[in-house]
C-alpha cells in the first residue's frame, strides 16, 4: 500500500536562527579560503619569475 505523504513540522525560531547562523559562517568561511587562495597564488606568482640562484636550471632526464 503507498505510503500517504506526510507534512514537516513548522519550523520553530531556534531552528531558523541556527541554520542562518550556519549559513553565514560557512559563507565567511569560504570568503576567507578564496582570500587565502588569492594571497598564495600572488607569493607564489612572484617566486616563479625570479631566476633561481645558484646552479642554472638543467635539463630534465626522460622518464622513459
């Protein structure tokens, strides 16, 4: 026999308080790895451009 569809509960104030508590946190914490992620690849931009000191770079033996 089907089963017969049942309605959610209202959804109480705490509910609603908590999930856009979790909301928002997981917002300022995406924001935060992207502003993270940015500041990286610019360190990391400005290290490849510079000539390593040293020995010169050399060629790469085959992996074959």
């Amino acid at each position: 026999m089907a089963k017969t569809p049942k309605h959610a509960p209202p959804k109480s104030a705490k509910c609603k308080a908590n999930r856009t508590r979790r909301r928002v946190l997981r917002l300022v914490q995406r924001v935060a790895v992207q502003q993270e992620k940015a500041e990286r690849a610019e360190r990391h931009e400005g290290i490849r451009q510079e000539p390593r000191a040293g020995k010169p770079r050399t060629r790469r033996a085959s992996r074959r």
